[in-house]
C-alpha cells in the first residue's frame, strides 16, 4: 500500500520527534522495558502528538513491520541456522587454529583477527567469542604474555564482522531499510572492515597487551587444546563460507557492467564475447545471488558437508538448525519496529523536515547516519537498536532512493559505524567480555571500550572517504 506524507506543522512534527524519541529512550534506559515494546510505543507517540490520524498511524505499523519483515526474515533465519552448523561442526576453531599456524605465534593475533572477521558474519556475536575466546587463552598462556594481546584481535575481527558485513543481521537490515544492494553492502563493509579491524585489533591489541597484564583466568588456565583431528578442512570451511558472499557480489558485477553496457569504451574493453556471455548469464546469478537463495543454497552445501558429512544424522541436525532460530525471533520483532518508526517518519512528513534540516546544515547523509546511530548507541546500549533507529531516520529522508548505490553503501556501513562505538556499562557485549576476559570495569572501559571506538570510528572514516567518490 502506497502512502503519501502528510502536510503538518514542521515544528509540531519537530516537536513530536523529539517527545516520542524521548519517551522510547526513558523507557529502554530507566524503566528496562523490551526494546521491540519501547520502539513501538515511541513510534505511535511521535504519530499521536504529531496529529496523524488513526488510520494513517495504523498504516504506518502495517507497512512498517511487512516490508520491513519482508526483506529480512529469510536472510536472518537462513544466517542462523548456517552459522549453528559452522558453530557445531568445528568450522570455526578450524579456521581459527589453521590461520595461527599459517600466521606463526608472532602473528597470531592478525590471524584471531581475520578469524573472527570470517567467523562473524554467519555466526552471532555472542558464539563465535564463546567458541575462539580459549584459543585467545591457549596462545597467551603459550607466550607467557597478557591475554589481552589475542582477545583484543579477536574481539576486534569478530565485532567488524558484526557490524558491517552480511549475512549478519545488522547490515541486512540497514541495507533493506536504505533500499540498496547486498553486493555494494558486502563489498564496502569488507573495506572499512578491513582498516577497522587493522587499527583495533593487533594494532590496538598490542597496546593493550604491553600496558595491561592480564593472566589467563584461572577456569580455563588448564584448558585442553583443539582436537584438530575432528575438525573440518580449512578450505572446506571458507569454500562454504564464501558462497554466499561471491553470489551476491556476482550479480552486482553483472548488473554493474550491464548497465556500462552502453558506453562505447567499456564494450571495446571487454569484447563483444565477453558482454554476450555477461548478457547470457546475468539472469541466472541474477537468481542465484538473490540474498535468500544465495543463503539457502550455503546453508544446504553446510547441511551435506559440514553436518551430514561429519556423523551428524538429519534428526540431530534439524534440532541444531531449530534451535539456532530462538534468538531470532527477538531480532526480527526488533528490526520490525525499527521499521514502523521509519515509515512513521515518513508517513507524517517528518523524513522531508529531516532533510530540509540536513541540506540546509550542508551535512553529508553519511555523517548524519553515523552521529544519529553513535547517539542512540551511547544512550541505549544496544548495536541493534542503534542501527534500527538510525536507518529509520535516514530512510525516511526525501531522495534517499535517488543516491547512488556505491553512497548508499557508505551509508550503511556508516550506521554500523555509529552502532558500534562506546561500549559501556549499558551494553550487554561490554559484561561478556568483561567476564569471559577477567577484567575489572575499569580496564574493560579502557581496553574494551576504545576498541569498539576504534572499529566503528575506523570503519566510518573510511566510507565517509570512498563517499566523497559515489
């Protein structure tokens, strides 16, 4: 359903912005209500004091959870079950013992760095540091060096994977909400990723290592190594992994050269061959890198190799695979909300008052995106929420669908950049790392906190740079 923006007083809408945005913050921070039920009450808030009618309120939900939910759910459910099979299987301590033993002992922490880069677009967070975090240990206890040396790389790779590249919700999310492809998201998240995970890994790392002595803690001092025998193979491992990431980026070429097809130059370049066959094939990777049905068919290539392939019969793998999907419900009810704030925002004519404000503020999107998404991440504490709301905002601005995919890109990576800086007491990420690692609050903060700075900061200033070009 079509819906066009009401004509109401700016400076009612302004004020009702500011009054629902309020009301959601105070419910989240003092009043611990659920995030899905603080977004939505914020939301019909900004709708009720704005005076949008009933009906067009109402609509606005609809419209905001279905094509929201539209666009994300299968890639959510079929990222989870995917990244359980990796977590089950062993692919994760894989790629993390084989890249240490490529890298050397003076590298491993680049290594744990790439790892978790890897391992954190298909599995959550919260698994792939539970499943790496004793190799981090194995090799402090090794060199007889502080455990923040591997764990900062490692939370580094893994929080860059995280934020800014697909399959993992966030930029899904960002990426649907913005209306921009998959592949232009993938390819500008692994180039911001990169730098961050540079500079706040073993760069960062290092730092941390020298100026704070942190043991091994004492549950795991005594931890057994990896079995390697019962792992998968490596290349087994980044062959699945990479299939979906090279489907989707695949069609963006296609399309991308298709649509060159034009200019003279670019056909004498490539030959007339090469453009039939580009022409030939596009609608075949045009199917294939579909996000769902690039996720699905990774998924499946795990279920034979990985599940199947290594003892698992159907029956223990289809409660692997359910199981994986209970935090997602979370996710997606999260994410739809997000949207119904988006299309509230647009629905009642704030997104064009937004805009006007920005224009006349000669202010780039990109760095609107970050500084809305850093703002709601300070105050709330949760990436997922951070990102929600911004990409609502932005969303909701007139001309966003007229931007070039490559700014759009940058766009969204500027979000993940924003939802990632200033871990504190707030954040849920902050408490694991503090209590996984053993650190005091105050070195968490110190160590912790300013390398999440760094991954989102980073990763911002490298789009906002590769933006100045779209």
């Amino acid at each position: 359903m079509s819906q066009e923006a009401l004509t109401l007083d700016p400076t009612r809408l302004i004020i009702a912005a500011l009054i629902g945005l309020a009301i959601l913050l105070v419910l989240i921070i003092k009043f611990k209500i659920q995030a899905m039920v603080s977004i939505l009450i914020g939301a019909i808030s900004i709708g009720l004091i704005a005076g949008m009618p009933f009906d067009t309120i109402v609509t606005a939900v609809n419209d905001g959870i279905g094509n929201t939910l539209k666009g994300i759910a299968l890639l959510v459910g079929l990222g989870s079950m995917f990244g359980a099979i990796l977590e089950v299987s062993g692919g994760a301590q894989t790629l993390a013992v084989t890249m240490v033993k490529r890298f050397g002992d003076k590298k491993a922490a680049w290594a744990l760095g790439i790892t978790g880069l890897v391992i954190a677009m298909p599995v959550f967070f919260d698994a792939g540091l539970i499943i790496l975090i004793p190799l981090a240990f194995s090799l402090a206890k090794r060199t007889n060096r502080s455990s923040l040396f591997y764990a900062i790389p490692l939370l580094a790779g893994l929080a860059v994977g995280h934020a800014y590249i697909p399959p993992t919700p966030g930029p899904i999310l960002v990426a649907t909400m913005l209306g921009v492809d998959l592949g232009w998201v993938i390819m500008i998240g692994i180039f911001c990723g990169v730098f961050a995970m540079i500079v706040a890994g073993p760069i960062w790392g290092s730092i941390c290592g020298k100026k704070y002595d942190i043991p091994v803690p004492n549950h795991v001092a005594n931890q057994a190594d990896f079995d390697e025998s019962k792992l998968p193979s490596f290349w087994t491992i980044v062959g699945i992994i990479l299939i979906p990431l090279m489907l989707i980026i695949l069609d963006s070429v296609f399309n991308t050269i298709l649509t060159l097809n034009g200019d003279a130059a670019i056909f004498s370049l490539l030959g007339k061959p090469f453009m039939a066959f580009i022409t030939a094939a596009a609608p075949i990777f045009a199917f294939l890198g579909e996000p769902f049905v690039a996720l699905l068919i990774a998924t499946v290539a795990a279920m034979l190799i990985l599940g199947l392939g290594h003892g698992y019969n159907t029956g223990e793998l289809e409660k692997v695979m359910t199981k994986s999907l209970e935090p997602t419900g979370l996710i997606l009810l999260v994410t739809a909300c997000g949207g119904v704030l988006r299309y509230m925002l647009q629905y009642s004519g704030l997104g064009d008052v937004i805009g006007n404000a920005v224009s006349s503020a000669n202010l780039p999107i990109v760095i609107v995106a970050f500084i809305v998404a850093a703002l709601v991440r300070i105050c709330v504490g949760s990436a997922t929420v951070a990102m929600t709301m911004a990409a609502g905002i932005i969303s909701a601005m007139p001309g966003i669908a007229d931007l070039s995919p490559l700014y759009l890109a940058c766009t969204t990576a500027a979000v993940a950049g924003g939802a990632t800086v200033c871990s504190h007491f707030n954040d849920s990420g902050f408490w694991l790392v503090k209590s996984l690692v053993g650190m005091d609050e105050k070195t968490t903060l110190k160590t912790w906190t300013i390398m999440e700075t760094l991954v989102g900061g980073v990763g911002f200033l490298v789009a906002l740079i590769i933006s100045l070009f779209a």
